[in-house]
C-alpha cells in the first residue's frame, strides 16, 4: 500500500531534511494509489492498479555577492520515485550538485516557518473499491447502451493521495484527498447523429451515482439520433456543470493569480471592485468545501485561504503565494506551486454558489436558446477579456418557448468569459464536481446565459 500515514510520511521526509547541509531544505512526498478501468462496446479495454511515490527536495545555497554580500540563494531541486534510502540520498545530492551551479537568485524569499493545517482524512469506501465493484458500473453502462442500441465508451476511477511537506524552518504539514469518476459517453452504433455524456465525481465512491449518470448519457444519445442544422449567432444558452466548469478553469489557469494581475495579462484588470456583475453571482476558491474538498495547504505548505473571487457583483482577488504577495504587499492566500517555478500562484479549487433555479425553471424563461451539455476542445484566444473558443459536444438541443426540443449539430462557439458572467440569468440549485478533458475540477452548478455567442457550425 502505497500511502502512507501522517506520522510515516513526516519521518520520512524530516529525515531527509535533516541529512541536508543545505541553508534551506524542503523536502515534499506524494503518495498515490490508483484503479482505473477503460471500457468500450466490448467491454473493459484497458485496466490498472498502480501504486508510487512521488519524493523532491529543494535545497538552498548561500550566495555571495562584492565585499560579503549576500546576493541571494543558489537554488535547485530533484526528484525520485522511491523511498529507499539510496534512491532519497542521491536526491539530495543531485539537488545539492545542480544549486552549487546556479546563479543566485535575490527575488528569493525565505522558506515558511511553523503553521497549522487542519487534518483531512481519506475515504476508505473510495481507499476500498474493488475491481468488482468496478466491473459491475461497466456492466450496467454496457446493458444500457445495448438495449438502447449505442456504443459505449467510458471510464471508471478511484484513487488516493497524500501530500506532505517538511522544511528545515519548522514547517511540516500533511493532507489526503481521495477521488472517485464514472463517465459514460454513448455513441449511435453506425456513426450517424450524436453522442450522449454524463459523468459522476465524489470523494466517496458509494455516493456516485453512477446509475444516473447511465441514464442521463444514454437518454441524450437516443434523443441526438436525428440531428438539425441551425445558424450560428447569438443564443440564450443552459450550460450543464460540466460545460460551465471547462469555462471557468481557464480563469484558474490565466486570470485569478496575482502573477498574471501584475503582468497586465488578466482579465481582473481594470474590473476588481467594480460591480459588473449579476448580485446573484458567488466565486470562491475553497479547498475546504464541504462538496469535494482539496488539499488544505499549496505546494509550499501554506495554509489555503478560502479567497472570494467573484462576489456581490464584482471581481475580487488575486490570489497569492510567499513571493507574490511579498512583492505586491498582499496576505500569502496559500496558492503557491512547488517551487523552483516560474508561474505564479493558481486557484485550484474553485467553488460556484449555487442558486435558486431547478432544470425546469432554468429552461421554462428561454423563448429560444440551447442546451448545452458540454464543451470541447476549449481553448483561450485573448486573456484580458478571457476570449475563448471551442464546440458543443455530446448533447445539445433546442429550446423554444420554454420547453427542450429536437437535438441540433454542433456549433464553435467564440466568447469572453467576462461578458458571459455578465449575462447570467439563472443559477442551477444543484451543485456537481465536474472537469473538462484538461486538467482541474470545479464544484458548480447549471447556468442560463444570455446572447452567448456562436460563430460557425458543423456537419455532425
């Protein structure tokens, strides 16, 4: 078993820590466990259970200047994947060889000294999930998808994971996460029409719903047999957690950081404050919600701060690491990456207030609009406004006069960020934990946008 308990991890990582004779040694150890199985119309396609560790050290070097100065540290870093104390010695000393032929570096601020963090436990429903269990999740997607005569193809997980980070200023924290995914997209068996998708995230496996899930996927493939053609334009759009949630991550990737803030490339710029924004509209970064809680400390072992991004109809933030909130003067929020890095602090656990609207009186205010059930290959075009693009996929439909309709083709959408959160009109009264098919996960609900903005359609 690979993860290992709190007082097991911080020894082995204090040990190392103490063996270094560098000014500054941080030494961070990650434990992770992982099932999968990739099923497909056939059946289970691809299956794993893999278990390893993941050991840095970052070290620290005096650097001299002119007449004794001190002109910064000498700083570098090394990893291994084992916790033999061959393999853990010899990275340290790669760490210490690779810092003795670096540059100093002045813009380096102090490791952080003593915290407290609260204490996270894993799931052990999740810690325990059988390939069994697995087995029987693809099983029912596979009699689904056969009575309804589809194509299946999906994926099953449960993992855990520990991270834990000791200094030699006094700082040792240790946190655990587990996760567990189902996701089901059915297909038509000749390639004509569209897919249906659904997909299930909760840190504990027996609260999946993963028979829903099978039906939600399988429901929108069958009603996506016969696709319409539409024109692009300007639509009032229902975008299911998993299209808001591919929205919302580039504004984790690119936009909420005090780097990017700095450098004049986020869309924050010129618009913290200012209340542009729907009243009914709450962001948060919260590692420690109650939905699908995150570490509790950064990459650096600062305790997370839960940081309101979007409130009371205004942007908020940046959020922060050591060096960045030292050089803009700002609280340390706890968004720090392991270091050496050249990026800045990242949101990483983003959390959408919920509202007050169900589906159906989501739907029941659109005269014409779309369904949207999730948005694919999204990327930015332009940071400052968050212009992104992308398609529809797996799931979209008319609405007219307030009630669902016919399965449409797809449709490239082009749109800011910035104007979409502008145009809100209802907030689903449901939340869900959903990601994209890049990295990051977001705990949000359905939205209703207006005028969202379409600018090409396709032949599927």
């Amino acid at each position: 078993m690979a993860v290992l308990q709190q007082d097991h991890a911080l020894d082995v990582c204090r040990e190392l820590v103490e063996a270094s004779p560098a000014e500054q040694t941080e030494v961070t150890l990650e434990c992770v466990e992982e099932r999968f199985v990739r099923f497909a119309d056939e059946g289970p396609t691809q299956t794993a259970d893999r278990e390893r560790y993941d050991l840095s050290v970052r070290v620290r070097l005096g650097g001299g200047g002119g007449r004794g100065a001190f002109a910064g540290w000498r700083e570098a870093r090394a990893r291994c994947g084992s916790l033999e104390e061959s393999e853990t010695r010899a990275a340290l000393e790669r760490a210490l060889t690779l810092a003795e032929v670096c540059e100093p570096n002045a813009d380096l601020v102090p490791m952080g000294g003593p915290c407290r963090v609260p204490e996270t436990a894993l799931e052990r429903p999740t810690l325990d999930h059988t390939f069994r269990e697995k087995a029987a999740w693809v099983a029912r997607a596979l009699e689904a998808c056969g009575e309804a005569e589809l194509k299946p193809a999906g994926l099953c997980e449960t993992g855990a994971l520990t991270r834990t980070v000791v200094n030699s200023m006094g700082r040792a924290v240790h946190g655990a996460r587990t996760r567990a995914a189902f996701s089901l997209t059915a297909s038509p068996l000749g390639g004509e029409g569209g897919s249906g998708f659904a997909s299930v995230i909760h840190k504990n496996a027996e609260r999946l719903d993963v028979e829903g899930a099978v039906r939600r996927a399988v429901d929108k493939a069958v009603r996506s047999r016969q696709t319409e053609a539409i024109d692009a334009g300007e639509y009032t759009v229902i975008l299911e957690p998993a299209a808001v949630a591919s929205l919302l991550l580039f504004g984790a990737y690119h936009g909420f950081g005090a780097r990017e803030l700095h450098e004049q490339s986020s869309f924050l710029c010129g618009r913290v404050g200012e209340p542009l924004f729907p009243k009914e509209l709450a962001l948060y970064d919260d590692a420690a919600n109650e939905v699908y809680p995150g570490f509790l400390f950064d990459g650096e072992g600062s305790p997370k701060e839960r940081v309101p991004l979007l409130v009371d109809g205004a942007l908020q933030g940046p959020v922060t690491d050591e060096r960045w909130a030292r050089k803009l003067g700002l609280p340390n929020t706890g968004h720090g990456r392991p270091q050496p890095s050249p990026a800045g602090p990242m949101a990483t656990n983003l959390y959408l207030a919920p509202g007050d609207k169900s589906p159906d009186q989501l739907v029941a205010g659109v005269e014409h609009g779309l369904w949207v059930t999730q948005f694919h290959y999204t990327n930015m075009i332009e940071p400052r406004s968050l212009t992104l693009t992308g398609m529809t996929r797996n799931g979209t439909f008319l609405i007219e006069r307030g009630r669902v309709g016919p399965a449409v083709k797809n449709l490239r959408f082009t749109q800011s960020l910035v104007e979409a959160l502008q145009r809100v009109t209802g907030i689903g009264d449901t939340l869900e934990v959903a990601g994209a098919l890049f990295d990051g996960e977001v705990v949000c609900p359905a939205l209703r946008i207006e005028g969202f903005r379409f600018t090409s359609t396709t032949d599927f």
